[in-house]
C-alpha cells in the first residue's frame, strides 16, 4: 500500500503542477479552477457552501475568493436575506473565462489519461470516487 500512497502523491503533484501551468493561461490559479467551474453551474454560493461541495475548509474558499476577488474573476455581495453571510458572484471576466478554462481542463484530462483504455478510465474514476468517499466517511 506504501507504494500506492507514493505513486497517488506523485501523480498529485504532477497533476497540480500541470493544472497550474494550464490554468495560468487563463488568469486562474490552481484550485481557482474548481471554484469557478462550481460557480458557472450555480452563480451566488456563500464559501461554506462552496467549501462542501468542494470538500475543503471554508477559510480555504475565503483565501480563494479573496484573490479570485483581486483577479478581477468574482465579487462578494451581502446576501440580502441575512447580513451576516457573503455570497459570491462572477464577474464578465470569470464568466467570460468558461469556455477556455473547460478547454484547458478536458484537455489536461485527455493528456494524463492518454495511455489509458476507455475501460481503464472508468475503472480509474469508479476508483478514485470510492477512495474520495471512504475517506471522507471516515474524516466525518
């Protein structure tokens, strides 16, 4: 098992690091990515709810929001029905960046799984998904 906990934190590295690479071609950083992605299925999330969709910590997608905010990619607003909240909205450039960032992801998808069968890839999927929520039971 040792073995495959090194070859996960290699290919999540490599990952990352390729995904950053694409991303920055855009004007989004790592992470950002999956915020926006969230975010063009359903504009106007407070970070908590970002946070659990996206299985993170909710100071996590306030740092996010904070440089996507700097970026110029989304805007906070005071949810009118509870002062106490922020939600978060796109703005025309993060809207505008869909199309392209999409492009570059299914791309970097493509690329990782190239050596890989159609059968390979859903096998990968199905198992990545079991691990993702094995260990999210068990952090619950």
């Amino acid at each position: 098992m040792a073995e495959l906990l090194a070859l996960f934190t290699q290919a999540t590295k490599l990952l990352r690091e390729a995904a950053d690479e694409a991303m920055s071609q855009h004007g989004v950083r790592v992470g950002q990515h999956m915020v926006l992605a969230i975010l063009w299925d359903q504009d106007g999330l407070t970070p908590g709810e970002l946070a659990r969709r996206l299985g993170i910590a909710t100071p996590t997608v306030v740092n996010t929001a904070t440089r996507m905010e700097a970026a110029g990619l989304v805007t906070r607003r005071p949810d009118p029905s509870d002062a106490r909240l922020v939600r978060l909205y796109l703005t025309r450039r993060g809207r505008s960046a869909r199309e392209s960032v999409r492009e570059a992801r299914a791309a970097l998808e493509q690329r990782a799984t190239a050596t890989l069968t159609a059968t390979e890839r859903r096998h990968l999927q199905s198992a990545l998904t079991k691990i993702v929520a094995q260990l999210q039971d068990d952090l619950s």
